[in-house]
C-alpha cells in the first residue's frame, strides 16, 4: 500500500506542540525545559512507530556508507530527542535564552561580503539537517545587515504554522512562498526579488506534494528521489547556489555558509543534465554532513520508499 505523502500526513498534537512549548520556553527554568522537553519526547517515541522505524533505516543507511562511523547507544531515541531539543531551540533564542555568543560563524567563502554588496540576490540552499531557524535570530541579534531579505519557499501549511508561533514567541515576521503556489506570476515577483538584491532559501531534501518535479540520486547508497525545485529556481532566476547548514555543537550553533556552484546554465537536455549534476553532487554533500552529525537530520518519513517497495 502506498505510503501517504510526508506533507499530506497531519503532525500529531501540533497546535498542543507548539503552544505548550512555547508557554514552557517562556516561563521554565532551564534545568525545567529540559525536564519536560525529555518527557514529550519520551511520548511521542514510544507513540510513533513508523519514525522509529524510517530513523532506524537511515541510520543504518549512514553506518553501511560511513563504516568508521560509530552512533552513540540509542541512536534512535537520541535522534527523537535531538528533534525536540531543536523545537525548544528555536523558541527559546527569539526570546534571547540563546545568544549571539553562542553562534560560529564558518564562513570560508565569505559569502557575508556577497550580502553586503547588496548586488543581485542569490539562492541559499537549506536543508533538514541542524537548525536553520537559530541562524536567522542570532544573526539578526548579532546586527547583520537590517535591509538584509529573506524570502523562504516552504513545502507545506505546517512551515506557516510554526511561523506563526515562532512570531508570537518574539521572530520577525519570514516571507513564505508556498512553492505549490509558484505561478508564472510568483516566479515574475521571485525574479524581482533577485533582481533587488534579496536572496531565496529553500530546502533541497523535501520531495514536493506535486511529486513529478524530482529526480533520482545516489543517497547513502540507495537511491532516492530528491525535488529539482532549487535548482530549477537556479536555473530560471539566473541566480548562484550557496548552500547553509546550521548545526549543533554541544552548547553552541556552527553556521556553516558555503558556495556552492554558478546558475545552473543550458536548456533542455543540457540543463537536464546539469541539474542532475547539482543535484548528485548536493546528495553528496548532504550525505557528509549527515555523517559529521548523525542525529540532526530530521527527516522522519520513508525518504527512500522503503515499505512501498515491500
């Protein structure tokens, strides 16, 4: 039977999720959030068979690719615990718990001077992998840039939901682009927006609910199917590809910012074959960074069709 589509599947106790976590990040101690962050963790793995299972199969996937790489004993559960530490992360640094201090800043190809020359905007391909969420706030309290824009292509209601709540919590208000909406007059105002300077992120490990826009690469040893969307967008907008990961380091956050390639160029079956190429050589990357933080990745779905095959 085939398995329903990661955006299509409603996110148990969301609304109840985001609000009891933001009330607890509000008023708790540290010592408390912890406390309380490890219990509903505790609830929803033991409640949530299926994600045990798609995180146990990655895993597995990243033990076969990386042989050398030893995973902490409970890896599952640590992954289930990783995730909700993030969630209570991204609440409690809009309401400076976690501050700019706490941020590094890894960027060997300087791409912050890129922003600074405010020239033609540029594409920021993110990913599930860390917590790209803490990055925006530190750098905003940091005092980057004030006419710095970001415009984010999300891939479902949920993304505009934690948006909201995030607001509520003290976040500036994100531009949200549903990339279902992508029209020939949202990518007109996409192109404006490039065109003034302001830069796109979207995630490149999300397989979109219009499901025919992706391609098959090399993931961990398998195959699997990743959305073209990026790069398409690279493509059509003539804009460079960076790529940003956003990671835990025990009690700080590494920003690690990085060139990643020109507009993809050619049509047709040239810019075919050079968006496989991108896609191929991100897959690569993603895997590496994968292995450097094994419990990060928060892709709780069947990312390779596992169980629809069998």
């Amino acid at each position: 039977m085939k398995n329903t589509h990661w955006a299509q599947q409603a996110e148990r106790g969301n609304l109840f999720f985001l609000n009891i976590t933001r009330w607890i990040v509000t008023y708790l101690p540290l010592w408390a959030i912890r406390t309380v962050t490890f219990i509903v963790v505790c609830y929803f793995f033991l409640t949530s068979r299926r994600a045990r299972r798609n995180i146990s199969c990655y895993q597995q996937r990243l033990r076969r690719q990386f042989p050398l790489l030893r995973l902490p004993h409970a890896a599952v559960f640590r992954a289930f615990l990783a995730f909700g530490e993030s969630i209570t992360d991204r609440f409690a640094v809009w309401q400076h718990k976690i501050h700019y201090t706490d941020l590094i800043v890894d960027d060997a190809d300087r791409l912050y001077a890129d922003i600074a020359q405010h020239g033609h905007g540029q594409i920021l391909v993110c990913s599930h992998l860390g917590n790209i969420e803490i990055c925006r706030a530190l750098i905003k309290s940091g005092q980057h840039r004030e006419d710095f824009k970001l415009n984010v292509l999300v891939h479902s209601r949920n993304a505009e939901a934690f948006n909201k709540a995030l607001e509520q919590a003290g976040a500036d208000p994100l531009p949200l682009i549903q990339v279902e909406a992508l029209d020939a007059q949202k990518m007109l105002q996409l192109h404006d927006c490039i065109v003034r300077g302001e830069w796109i992120a979207i995630a490149a490990d999300r397989v979109p609910l219009r499901g025919d826009k992706t391609a098959a690469v090399d993931f961990l040893g398998d195959k699997a199917y990743f959305p073209q969307g990026a790069w398409l967008l690279a493509s059509l907008l003539k804009a460079p590809l960076n790529t940003i990961f956003s990671l835990k380091e025990k009690n700080k956050y590494r920003l690690k910012l990085r060139k990643f390639s020109p507009p993809i160029q050619g049509r047709g079956s040239v810019r075919s074959r050079n968006i496989q190429l991108a896609m191929q050589h991100y897959a690569d990357l993603l895997a590496q960074e994968c292995a450097n933080h094994p419990l990060q990745w928060f892709n709780f779905y069947d990312f390779w069709d596992d169980h629809e095959k069998n």
